[in-house]
C-alpha cells in the first residue's frame, strides 16, 4: 500500500518486488552518512595556487543552507555549495568562494566545521559534483535485509525533502505562483499545516489563515520560521501579496518551482510506469544520458540512460511519455507556457530533462547497514524507500 504522503508528492507505485523490512533510518545523525564526490577533471584543478578558495565542510544537525549563512555571517565569507545536504545526517561535501577575496584556513562551530583544501582557476559548479556516497544505518527492521537486491530497478522520483518533508507544501506553493494566484501561495507559506507538525507551529497557523491576525500574532512566530515572518513583515506594512512573494530570497522562490516540476515529474513517472513502458532500457526515439551526463538522442550500441521531460515553458512533447505528462498537466490545469512568468521572469524555468531510473553503484549491505552510490540528483531516500516500503515515512525517518 502507498502511504498518503508519497501520493501528496506525487509518487504512487513501487517498482520493486521486495517485500520491505520496516524499520527505522536517522534514530541518531551518526547512522546517516553523506560524502560528496567530485569528478576526477574537478579534483585534478584543486591545486595551491591562488584562485578561488575550496574547503571541505562537515556538518551535523544543520542544513546546508544555514551553515553557509551562519559561516558568512561570523567570518563574512561567502560560499557556495554544489548540492544540499539536510540536517538529519553527518554530511562531508564541498563549497566554494565565488570571488577571490577574503579567505581563511579554517573556521568550526559546534554543527560544523570548513577546512580549505586548495583553490582552482575558477568556482566549481554543480555539475563538478558526480556523486554522493552514503552509509545508512536501518533500526528495528523485520525480516531478509540482506536479501535486497533490486537496486538496479527503482524509479528516479523526487523524494521528500524536496516538498517539505513534515510539511509537503513547496509545490503547493509553486503550483499558486505560477497560477498568478499570490494570495493563495502567501496562505500556504504562513497557514498550511500537516498531521506532523509541531503543536505550537500548527496552532500559530491556524491563527494565521485569518488575514486580521498578521499584526497581531507577528511576534508569536516562532524565529525559526524566517521566511513566514519575512512574508507576514511585508503583508502587515503594504498588504500587497505579490510584493511580499518578491521578498522572499530568490534561490528559494526558484525551489517552489522546481518543487512543482518536481511533483509533475513523479507523477508523470508513476503514470508511465503503471501504463508498462519500460523505464529501465532505451530505444528508438528516446532521449538519454549518455555516461558522461550529455544528453541527446538515443543511439544503438552506446551506454545510455533514459531521460524523462522535466516540464517548463520548453517542454519537449515528442517523447513516448508525452501521453502521461499531458494527462498529469491536464489534470492540474497547467500549460508548459504558464512556467514562463511574466510578472516575475527571475524564476521562469524552461524545464529539461531527468534521469528516468536511479543509477546506484557500488551497493553493499552488512548486518544492519547499507552502502550505495548514488548519481548527482538522486534521492537517497527513494532506495530506501523500496527496501523498508515503511507505513508511515515520517515516523520511519524520513
């Protein structure tokens, strides 16, 4: 059986045979490891000459985003990561200056810690970042872990993290912006509440759905939640919601986007795969990655992987997914031109393609832990969720 939150997210098959273990993942951060791994071309440019300074950053209980925050802010040096790591794990991954000032050799805090480990010619970028390395520890399963083999057979979805996890409302909210409809996406940012959140956050936003409450309740919300009083600041000084969605910082206007791109993307997979297209080969007329990561036309005797549309204002419709991607637009009454947004073209996307099937290498499992590989974009937890196939994600760690 599906749990309600994958179907939330857009995700409503399994695609493997395996029975599930149950269990839980994250009971402590030192049973989920993370390690960032760089190309060989990357890792040969990182040299001890000047340029642009790269640290190595290890961090636990913290997310990417705020430790990169909270470095700048005690040190005024600001760097860029090329993936997000989130806050339940001990992650290890890499980041870099985008200019050639300031540098220091090192700088800790009690979550985290930054270590400079060369500089190169110019910043390094997301697509130097092929894979993500991962030990995960599985408590209280039930059953054959070991005998878990499928992992060459599990679906590319998007998984939790990218919605909220808890609170599945990113693309809820980008599903409102790119309707123009302002003051409904400011309504989900400040009142959308879930079974899992916290008593105090969910009766602060049963508070918040009545628009006479802003003022009112403004210093009951919690500072943790920097962008509902970003948003509830400016509605309480101009009372204009399209404004107050342009206050919003603009990486994570773009991630309410990519968050519904997402949402269609799962679902358009979910629908191709319950139809019987084969989403694990290649052929005539698909379009792949080939084992560089270029994408083009599929081609006879290359090592390809298939590419799915991911959907924007260039949406490719000659793919045999296009009956499944049209049935999902359809149904959300949403055209590909609508992600081009006049009124805020700074988070536009033209859309693209993604990875069909996970690519996980290097798979080991030993007693109650799993090792694997997985490439750049790929959510460890997807894996997971087709070896535990848990009742309740959330209550499950994830």
């Amino acid at each position: 059986m599906i749990p309600d939150l994958d179907s939330q997210i857009g995700i409503l098959i399994y695609t493997t045979k395996f029975g599930g273990v149950g269990g839980k993942i994250r009971t402590d951060p030192e049973d989920f490891h993370v390690q960032e791994m760089l190309s060989k071309k990357a890792q040969d440019s990182i040299n001890s000459n000047k340029g642009y300074a790269v640290y190595k950053l290890q961090k636990r209980k913290i997310d990417t985003n705020h430790a990169l925050s909270d470095i700048f802010r005690k040190t005024g040096i600001r760097l860029k990561s090329l993936g997000l790591k989130d806050a339940s794990a001990i992650t290890e991954q890499f980041v870099c200056s985008g200019n050639r000032g300031k540098i220091i050799e090192s700088f800790s805090s009690e979550k985290y810690s930054i270590k400079k480990i060369g500089y190169v010619k110019k910043p390094l970028s997301k697509k130097d970042m092929v894979s993500n390395q991962f030990k995960i520890k599985i408590r209280n399963y039930h059953g054959d872990l070991s005998s878990f083999s499928e992992y060459d057979k599990i679906l590319n979805f998007y998984g939790y993290q990218r919605f909220g996890s808890k609170r599945p409302v990113t693309h809820l909210i980008g599903k409102a912006v790119l309707q123009r409809d302002f003051h409904k996406a400011i309504d989900l940012i400040l009142s959308f509440s879930s079974s899992y959140d916290s008593k105090e956050n969910t009766e602060i936003r049963e508070k918040l759905a009545d628009k006479e409450n802003y003022k009112k309740y403004f210093d009951k919300v919690l500072p943790q939640m920097d962008i509902e009083r970003i948003v509830l600041r400016e509605m309480i000084e101009h009372d204009d919601a399209f404004r107050a969605i342009r206050s919003i910082p603009l990486p994570l206007r773009r991630f309410y986007i990519h968050a519904y791109q997402s949402f269609i993307f799962n679902q358009s997979l979910s629908l191709a795969f319950a139809d019987g297209e084969d989403l694990f080969a290649t052929g005539l007329g698909d379009v792949c990655y080939d084992h560089k990561g270029i994408l083009g036309k599929y081609a006879q005797g290359l090592d390809q992987r298939l590419a799915l549309p991911f959907v924007g204002y260039s949406y490719y419709k000659k793919t045999r997914f296009d009956a499944q991607i049209s049935r999902v637009l359809q149904q959300e009454e949403i055209s590909p031109k609508d992600f081009f947004i006049k009124e805020m073209q700074e988070v536009s996307s033209e859309g693209g393609f993604r990875q069909a099937a996970i690519h996980c290498f290097d798979f080991l499992l030993s007693g109650d832990t799993v090792e694997f590989s997985l490439s750049r974009g790929s959510f460890a937890t997807i894996l997971l969720r087709e070896i535990m196939k848990p009742a309740d994600p959330i209550i499950a760690g994830f």
